[in-house]
C-alpha cells in the first residue's frame, strides 16, 4: 500500500484533524493533504487514507471519521473524535517512527491516549467543555483561534491557515511524547538513585530532573531532600510533602533564611554555601561536599 493522500474536510478546522495530520504526515511524509468534502475523495481507495469526513469508519479501507450516525465509541462508551481513532490505529507505529525505544511504547501510547488524545476526543463531541478563566488558552481552543476570521473571504484562506496551525501542532504533540518519553527515563535513573540511597534522607541525582513522580511511586518516604549538579555549583532541594501543594516534608533551617556568601557560610559553618532561598526550598552550594553537608545538617 503507497498511501498519496491524507483527506480531511475543507473549511473550519478543528484540533481533531490537526493533530491527527501530525501523526500521519510522520507516517506517510509522502502523501499531500487534501482538504475537500468532495465524494470522489472522501470515498475510500487504496492511495489514501480519510479522516473526520466520509460519515464512516473502516480501518481497514482507511477511513476514520465519527460524525455518522452510529459514531465509533471507546470500551467506556466515551466518543472518539478522528484523532481518537487514528492514535488508536496509527500510535504505535508513530511512536516507533518518532524514535521511541521499543520498551517504552507501549506505555507511552496508553498515557498520551489517556492525558492528550482523550480530553481533544471530548472537547470535540461537546462530552467536555474548558471552563474558567483559562478556558480559552485550552489546546482545542488556541488551535482553533488560528482559523481565518468571519469575514476573510479570500481564496484558500482556510487551507493557508490549516497549515500555519499544522506546524504549531506538531510541535505541542512531540513536546508531550519527548516529555513522557523523557519521564520514563528519569524515572529510571530516580529509582536507582533511590535504591543507592538507602535509608539516607538524602537523594543525589546525577543532574536536575523531575523526581517526585518517582520518589512517590517508589513509596520513599523517608527522603527529605535532593542534591544534585548544576551549570555552576550543586543544588539542595526539599521535596513536597503531595504534588499539589507547596508544603515541605522538610524545611532548610529558619537561620539561613535569605543569606548568601560569607554570612550563609557562617551560618551554616559550611565552606562553599553560595545562596538559601527565602521560601528555604532551596540552597546553592559551590561543590558536591558544601551541598551534602547543607542537606545532612537540614534533615
């Protein structure tokens, strides 16, 4: 099969098809994207694969819409939107394509599925509306912003717009898969830095990265706070207490509250202590002993 044509719908455009253009122009960087509602295109053949138009949905002929009357329906009775279906039919393969590590692709699929693909499928079918006041800077909603005004009628506007939104996108969906890939990795390197550590309230890490989802997964309680390398000097940082909240399960102590330099060296009686924050969640030391010994002295 040599797929030449990526069909949608002409006019508006809506996240659906955009994002759903990402994955398949990766897949099949052969084919053009058409963008018509004629029947002579929206018919299934097999150059071309359609997507939200053509009032049906065959993977096997390659269509993949769900305005029909009977629209397709995940195992939960939640409605597809067309990009629903093509992550659904294409994911994997886009995964491997985009450099996925052959482990990690079946895990990301289910999470991309469940926190990006979902929440577009609902917003789609009206299943779920933004509200408050960010409502408007919601992904569906700021891809949608970049459709031509009411009153521009000038020729292809739409088409000229739907390829501007293309690249935007596609540059927020590989964001979120190189983010989620990203998490897999650091998730590695946590649980071994937290095996390493023992019973030590300490964490080193051999370089700044995201480690709570870790250290609450690997159930860590007994960690208190984080060490590792920056651009100049390490870093102490506390580690919250939940994922939603600012509290500490320890704080730097209240006497290094805001000082810098000498005055926090003298305060700590630690060589090498550079800066504690005000909010005493974090403290800059100049080398890794400075920043061990400001975390030993604070758990």
């Amino acid at each position: 099969m040599i797929v030449a044509h990526l069909v949608n719908h002409s006019g508006g455009f809506h996240a659906d098809e955009l994002l759903s253009s990402v994955i398949l122009t990766r897949l099949f960087p052969q084919a053009g994207i058409v963008r018509t509602r004629d029947a002579d295109w929206t018919t299934p053949a097999p150059d071309r694969v359609i997507y939200d138009v053509g009032r049906d949905y065959d993977p096997a002929r390659l269509i993949f819409d769900h305005h029909q009357k009977s629209p397709p329906l995940r195992d939960d009775g939640r409605p597809y939107s067309s990009f629903g279906l093509i992550w659904r039919q294409f994911g994997h393969d886009y995964l491997r394509a985009y450099g996925v590590p052959a482990r990690d692709v079946d895990a990301i699929h289910a999470a991309f599925d469940a926190d990006f693909v979902l929440p577009i499928d609902l917003v789609d079918n009206g299943a779920l509306s933004p509200t408050g006041p960010l409502a408007d800077l919601s992904l569906p909603l700021l891809l949608e912003s970049l459709k031509p005004v009411f009153d521009d009628c000038t020729p292809e506007a739409d088409d000229r717009a739907f390829e501007r939104a293309l690249v935007i996108a596609r540059a927020f969906l590989e964001a979120a898969i190189t983010r989620k890939a990203a998490k897999l990795r650091t998730e590695a390197v946590v649980m071994d830095a937290i095996a390493a550590a023992g019973d030590s309230p300490i964490l080193e890490l051999p370089m700044g990265m995201p480690f709570r989802a870790a250290i609450d997964k690997a159930g860590a309680d007994h960690l208190l706070f984080v060490v590792h390398p920056r651009d100049t000097g390490w870093t102490v940082t506390g580690i919250r207490r939940d994922p939603d909240g600012c509290a500490l399960r320890a704080d730097l102590p209240e006497a290094w509250t805001g000082l810098t330099d000498a005055t926090f060296e003298a305060a700590s009686r630690v060589p090498g202590a550079r800066f504690c924050h005000n909010a005493r969640f974090i403290a800059v030391a100049a080398d890794r002993y400075a920043a061990l010994q400001h975390a030993a002295l604070a758990a």
